[in-house]
C-alpha cells in the first residue's frame, strides 16, 4: 500500500508538461543527464561531481518496460503495480549502491541537480532538488521509509475515479526499475565492486553475467532507484537564439499545498 494519500500533489506543475513534450519529442534522440552531486575532500573542502546517468520514467512510471520484462513480473510472481494510474514529474533514475555517487546523496534528501541537454530540440533543463533512495529491501533504513513519505507525496493519482483497491507495493516498483533493465544490464549489478582497482575484488564477481531472475540476491543487494523531487527548475531554449527563452520555476511549499513560481529571465 502506498503510505500516505492525505498530501497528494493535486495538478501537474506548470514546467512538467513542455519538459515530457521535450523528452518524448520525435527529434529527441537521448534521456541521458548529467548528474551533480556535492562532496567535500578530506580536509573538508566543498567539491562539485558529476557523471551521467539515463532517465528512467518519473515516478511511479517506467520507460521502456519490455514485454518479456513484463511476463517476467509475472512468471516470477511479483505481479505489477496499477499501471498508469498514477504520476508524477519526480525524475527517476537507477544505479549501485556501491557507487561513489550514494555517499555523496547523503542522507535522504540530499541535494542533487540533473541537466538535461536534449540537443534535438535545442532546449536545456536544469532540475535541482533532493534525492531519495531505494532498494534496500525490507531491512531498508528508516532514511528509506521517511523517504517514501515524501516521494508519495509528490505522487497523482490520475484517475481519482479508480475506486480498485490499492494494490500498490514500494518493494515491487522497485523490482519493476530492476525488470526494465535488460538482463545484461541487470548482470552489472553483480560486476566485480564498480571504481575499485581491478586487482580488488573480495567477493570473486565476474562482468557479463545476464541475469533474469529479478530478485538475484547479489543484483537486488546492489540495485537501487532514486527518486528525484524538484524544487527549482530551469529551462533555457536556444531554440529561438538569439532571443533564447530562460525561464525558472521555484515550488513554495505551505504545509500542504504546493505553488510553483514562474520568472523569465534574459538568457
Ligand atoms: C550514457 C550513459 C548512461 C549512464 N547511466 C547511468 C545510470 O543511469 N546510473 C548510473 O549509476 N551510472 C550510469 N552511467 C555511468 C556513470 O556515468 C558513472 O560512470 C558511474 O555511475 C560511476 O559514477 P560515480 O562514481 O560518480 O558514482 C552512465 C554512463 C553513460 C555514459
């Protein structure tokens, strides 16, 4: 069951629509971003990282769930979430938990900004906002548990006549990110630990392994879904050059309600 349905985001904000026209447009070709991250060094020194990553639905929708991903959820008994009942504009993506970029979320909430350069149709978006992990199973952290709170916030219900029970399970969309990778993809879950030196590798994991079982225990154990929730959101289309249209979009949050205020800017 979703945690919460007393604090639902109620209406799209007013960037959402043109951002999803942007990403579904014919002349786009990539939903890859950069994402950006704050760390500090050793002796306590703010540094920036980034690195790219690949947009995979906002939540709780999935890109590109393949057929045979979707008999898979079946076979395995995992069964699916109510598809396209609800939705959201919080950006999705997946990574390891072994990964530098999970020490650098902090904890949940943690600041992040992704920028999406969708060259196709000359438009950059910047979203800025906080982070929230999952995957750690049902031994997650109470990080995990207050973060589902504040994801399903942000979540629509789109069809507020669907009286169907809610058959809805956090551990499950999990599993269904994990299925919309294809098996070599979800293999590199179990890779030898991602950044160390190649002569490190204490578990004796191989690269290349497919993996089709969707809950593989050393996969699933590595695997994890973040969740991205806007607050400040930037859109610079260079579309119309010279006269490129900046605009920036910031949410005011009052107890339960939720504003976002529009400013264009020169480019
Ligand atoms: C096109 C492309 C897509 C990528 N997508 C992801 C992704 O979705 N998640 C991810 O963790 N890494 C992805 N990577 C790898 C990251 O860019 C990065 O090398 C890796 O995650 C390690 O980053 P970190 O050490 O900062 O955590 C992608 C790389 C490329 C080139």
């Amino acid at each position: 069951m979703p945690p919460s349905t007393t604090t639902k985001a109620t209406t799209a904000p007013p960037w959402s629509p043109l951002f999803k026209s942007h990403l579904t447009s014919p002349s786009n070709k990539s939903k890859s971003f950069t994402l950006a991250t704050v760390t500090t060094t050793k002796d306590g020194t703010p540094v920036p990282r980034s690195r790219t990553c690949e947009l995979r639905g906002f939540f709780p929708e999935v890109f590109s769930l393949h057929r045979s991903a979707a008999d898979a959820l079946e076979a395995q008994g995992i069964g699916r979430n109510p598809d396209g009942r609800f939705e959201s504009d919080m950006p999705v993506f997946t990574t390891d938990v072994r990964m530098s970029k999970l020490g650098e979320l902090g904890v949940s909430g943690g600041v992040v900004e992704g920028v999406f350069w969708l060259e196709g149709v000359g438009v950059q978006w910047r979203v800025r906002g906080r982070s929230f992990v999952f995957g750690g199973g049902d031994n997650g952290d109470e990080d995990e548990e207050g973060g589902r709170g504040e994801v399903w916030s942000g979540v629509r219900v789109k069809d507020q006549t669907d009286q169907k029970e809610n058959d809805w399970d956090w551990e499950r969309m999990v599993t269904t990110y994990f299925a919309s990778h294809s098996p070599v993809m979800r293999g590199s879950f179990r890779n030898p630990p991602p950044g160390q030196p190649r002569s490190v590798n204490p578990d004796d994991l191989k690269i290349g392994d497919k993996v089709e079982d969707l809950k593989d225990p050393i996969a699933r154990k590595n695997f994890r879904v973040v969740v991205i929730r806007p607050d400040e959101v930037e859109m610079l289309d260079l579309s119309t050059a010279p006269d490129a249209v900046r605009k920036r979009w910031t949410v005011v949050r009052d107890g339960q309600e939720e504003k976002w205020e529009e400013m264009e800017l020169w480019p």
